[in-house]
C-alpha cells in the first residue's frame, strides 16, 4: 500500500470515529502528512513543491475537521 493509501485508510477510519474523537484524529493525520510528505504552511510554496493529488487529499482532511 502506497503512502497516500494509507492516509486515506486511516481518513475513512477517523470519519467513522465518534465525533468527540474525530477532530483529534484529523489533526493527527495532517500533522503525520506535513512531516511525511514535507508541505510547507505557506499555501503558494505548498502548490510548487507538493504532488497535486498529496495536496488535495490534504486539504479535503483539513476541510473535514470540526470548526
């Protein structure tokens, strides 16, 4: 299983968590990714240096976790 797979295994796992837990457990998936796959906080170097579909799944997790 590629990198990104297993990102998407654990996305699907913490979707399906409690939602007293899901935050947390999107947090955790974005911070492993920043570190993993090195995606700066700036969002113009994150588009020139970060594989497109990486950046995408990045941000539907981001978009996913509770305000």
């Amino acid at each position: 299983m590629d990198k990104l797979a297993e990102y998407k295994k654990r996305y699907g796992e913490a979707m399906n968590a409690p939602r007293s837990r899901r935050g947390f457990l999107l947090a955790e998936i974005m911070t492993d990714m920043e570190r993993e796959f090195r995606i700066p906080m700036l969002r113009d170097r994150a588009e020139k240096e970060v594989d497109s579909e990486v950046l995408r799944f990045y941000r539907l997790v981001s978009d996913s976790r509770p305000i």
